[in-house]
C-alpha cells in the first residue's frame, strides 16, 4: 500500500461507541520489533459527551485481525511483521494475566513463538 492512504477520514464503531480520525502511517516499535510504514488510525473525537478512552487504563487498541476485517482495509502490525519478515513463524500468543486484590492482570503477547 501507498502512503496515500494518510489523512483519509476513518469513522470506527466498537463495543461501546465509536470514534473519528485520520489514517495515519509511521514506523513502530512493538516489543523490539521495528515496522515501517504501518497504518494506524489517529483518533480525533468519539461520539460520546464524556470520552470513556481518556479513563481507560490503556493508551490505544493493537488490531491483529485480517486486512479484510479492518474498518481502513489496512494491515495490522502482525500482518506487516509477516510481510516484512520480522517474525521467524507465523504464530503469535497472548496469555492473560489475572488481576490479583491488589494489582491489575498482567498479561504477555508473543510474535513469532510460543512463551
């Protein structure tokens, strides 16, 4: 894909609202591994008066799903580590950690391998 896709408008629906932006391209890093030119949408503004993602106890959403299945019709950082070669298999794994009383789960994303 060309950059010509940045500054595309992107309207996304989810769970428990949704949200506008502009598509957006940049290297990224995700846990050591380094992709060009990956897509991603920057969010400007969600539909709701009181922005449930300024209290989330996260900083944004990793897609991993099929280009297909994507509101932009872009590749998700694990089909761009596929395409770029930067994972040895095409396997990846998440372990989901549980909250204990006194701390937030922890949970493990692996590319490329098992953990």
């Amino acid at each position: 894909m060309s950059n010509i896709l940045v500054g595309k408008n992107v309207a996304i629906e989810y769970g428990t609202g949704s949200l506008k932006g502009v598509l957006s391209s940049e290297t990224v890093n995700v846990g050591g591994i380094t992709i060009t030119n990956q897509y991603f949408t920057e969010a400007l503004a969600t539909k709701e008066a009181e922005d449930p993602l300024l209290k989330a106890p996260f900083d944004g959403i990793l897609g991993l799903g099929n280009p297909q299945d994507s509101a932009t019709r872009t590749l998700s950082v694990w089909e761009s580590m596929i395409r770029q070669g930067k994972v040895k298999k095409k396997i990846f794994s998440i372990w989901l950690g549980r909250p204990s009383l006194f701390r937030a789960g922890r949970g493990e994303i692996t590319f490329g391998g098992i953990n």
